[in-house]
C-alpha cells in the first residue's frame, strides 16, 4: 500500500541524528521545558522569522492560549474559515468565545478577504485565518482589515510552516502565528506539540504564564492556567528535523510538480491539482487535488493500494458539535463543492517518482472505471 505519509521512512534517514538527541536528553535528566525547548523557540522563531516563539503542548493549544491571551471569551466572537481541521473552531468555543464562519475562495480553499467584513460585527475580537494544505491563506489583504477593526488576527499555520508569501513566512504576518508539531505535519514530533509565534513580547510573556498554570514565579499564579508544556524529549526531537524541514519542504514541492506533470501528459485535465496564488509558496502538507466521482476514484485507488483521503469531508458548520453555534448559517457554496470532490494523494518529502507514477497510474485507471 502506498500510505500518505511515511513516518518509518523519514525516521530511518534520520536516524542516527535523532537517536543521539534522544539520549542526550535521557542523560541531562530534565525532561520538561528545559533547553532543549529554549533552543526550539529560538531556533523557530529565527526560521519563521518573528521575535518570540512559545512553545506548548499541541497546535489546539496554541490556538486556544492565543485567544486567551487577548482576553477573547463569553461573548465575543472569532471569525473563521468554513473549510479547516476541527481544532480551529474547536479552540474558539474552548475560550467560550462564539465561532462565525466565512467562505472560502475557490483557488487554495482559504478564507475569501472578501467574504470577511460582512461577518464582523461590534463584538468580533478576532479572526483565526488558516493556511490550509500549506497554501498561504490571503492574510496581506486581512491585516488592513483587521487593523481598521480592531480585531486581532491569529494565523493558524498547523499545515503550513515554511510556506512564504511574498517571501515572508507565515505566522509573521498576524499578532500571533499558530503551529502544530503533530508527527504528521510537515514538522512533526514523536507525539502531540504545538508553538505561538509572535513579534510581540508581552503577549509572549502571557502566553508563557498561560501554559505554566499561570505562574511566572514559583508557587505563585497570576493568572488561572493550564498545563500545556512541551517535553525535552519531542524539543529535541524537532531541532533535529527543523534541519532537514527546508529540504523535506523542497521535496513535497517536487513532488507536487511531478504529479502536475505527470496528470498533463495523460491528458487527466479533469483533475484540478493545486495552483500557487501569485507571491505565494505552498509547503504541500497536503496535495489535494479536486476530480469528479471523487467517492468511486477513492475507492478505486484503495483497490489498487493507494492510501487517499478527504480533506475535509465537511464544512465545519455541518459539524455536529457545531450545531449549537451553526443554526441558519451559511450558504457556504464554495467550502461546500470542495467537501464533495477533493481528495488528498500521498506526498511526503521520502515519496519516489515512481511511486508518483504510480499513483498517477493508478488514478488514469480509476477515472476510466477500469475494474480493478
Ligand atoms: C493539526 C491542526 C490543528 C491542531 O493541531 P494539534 O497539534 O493536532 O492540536 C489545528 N489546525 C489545523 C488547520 C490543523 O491541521
């Protein structure tokens, strides 16, 4: 079966590297926000290119810290695209805050700037823009925006860490940027981890406090908390790969050009693959590409040993734990054709060219119904 991404493979070309770090933590004996994390939040702020970076425990924290950091609860509302992975609505309600949604433009699947100021109102405090697949989201054109509004802009970056626009990373542009080291993503972990991205020292220093029960000094809380540290262990981990994340990212890109490639010359022009926004880069944490009958292609290509997903099968206003928040929204005409045909193909940095070929072979076969 080619999967969609290969975890044991990527491990195995690192592995030396990362064996060692492991133990050098084994053997320094601390094993919660020690070093090892100090280094981590340095070293990604320089490559994501902002002042201050916050590690905590998961990408869902990051964004549910954030949003308490600004004081975002009870009342307030957060607006958000109609098309991500549940967390980035999930953390909104977590800070009690009320979740509008907005829908997305129809060329990387991100928030359209242009749907965004009718869904501002005097009680919107923030705007949770998500750089979904990898595709820089238009933040440029959300800023002025947010700026005239007062609202804050937290860029959820979870799928796209390294990706630029206009030769900036995201997680620069907003008050804060939001990443997820979940061993999938394109910088993952050997478990959960998360990080706050800011150019901004004091919210920096709240969101520090906020991960740590709120205490700056010992046994003493400022603030009401959590516990959302990361370990050494996964920090460690991370500084080995965040080496290699430029080239893996460089990898997936080459990727993606080669099944564009590939999908031209088999003449396959009824699959949409993805297209790059002008000033934007992709990092491809997914390659997620539009076809029709795209519930028999899937099943199709798992008959052939080719692993597939939908990203996302729903919006998140049709989520049921959504609901309450959700009666009468909507239409969201664009997120919604997107739930009905997109699927996502294997790329990750250690894929072949023949196993691309493969999958496009594959594909060529299950769009003719051709019986497996
Ligand atoms: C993965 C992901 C998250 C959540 O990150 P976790 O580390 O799994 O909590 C949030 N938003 C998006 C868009 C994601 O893909």
């Amino acid at each position: 079966m080619i999967p969609l991404v290969d975890l044991r493979a990527q491990y195995r070309a690192i592995q030396r590297e990362i064996d060692q770090a492991i133990s050098a933590v084994l053997h320094g004996g601390q094993f919660v926000l020690g070093p090892e994390v100090a280094a981590l939040e340095t070293e990604v702020a320089a490559y994501c290119g902002t002042r201050y970076a916050v590690a905590v425990a998961s990408g869902t924290d990051a964004l549910s810290l954030s949003l308490r950091a600004f004081g975002v609860g009870p009342g307030d509302e957060v607006v958000t695209t109609a098309l991500s992975f549940f967390a980035t609505a999930e953390a909104i309600v977590a800070v009690g805050a009320t979740p509008v949604f907005a829908d997305i433009e129809a060329v990387a699947y991100n928030l359209d700037p242009g749907q965004l100021e009718s869904k501002v109102t005097s009680k919107t405090k923030a705007v949770i823009p998500v750089h979904l697949y990898g595709h820089p989201c238009a933040v440029d054109r959300i800023l002025p925006l947010a700026t005239r509004c007062g609202l804050r802009v937290i860029e959820d970056c979870a799928q796209a860490i390294g990706a630029t626009l206009y030769g900036k990373r995201v997680g620069s542009f907003g008050d804060v940027g939001c990443l997820s080291f979940y061993p999938t993503k394109n910088l993952g972990a050997f478990g959960d981890g998360g990080m706050v991205l800011t150019n901004d020292g004091d919210v920096a220093e709240r969101i520090r406090w906020l991960r740590n029960h709120g205490s700056r000094e010992k046994y003493v809380h400022e603030l009401l908390g959590t516990n959302s540290r990361l370990d050494e262990l996964q920090a460690a981990i991370l500084r080995v790969k965040l080496r290699h994340l430029e080239a893996w990212n460089a990898a997936r890109r080459a990727h993606a050009q080669r099944y564009a490639a590939r999908f031209r010359e088999r003449g396959l022009d009824m699959i949409t693959v993805p297209r790059e926004l002008p000033g934007c880069r992709h990092a491809y944490h997914l390659f997620s590409v539009r076809l029709p009958h795209r519930d028999r292609v899937q099943q199709e290509l798992a008959k052939r040993q080719v692993s597939s997903q939908v990203c996302y099968p729903r919006i998140l206003p049709a989520q049921p734990a959504l609901r309450p928040w959700c009666v009468g929204v909507g239409p969201f005409p664009v997120a919604e054709a997107v739930t009905r045909d997109v699927l996502s193909l294997p790329v990750y940095p250690e894929l072949t060219p023949d196993l691309i070929d493969e999958v496009v072979a594959a594909i060529a076969d299950a769009q003719q119904g051709g019986g497996a």
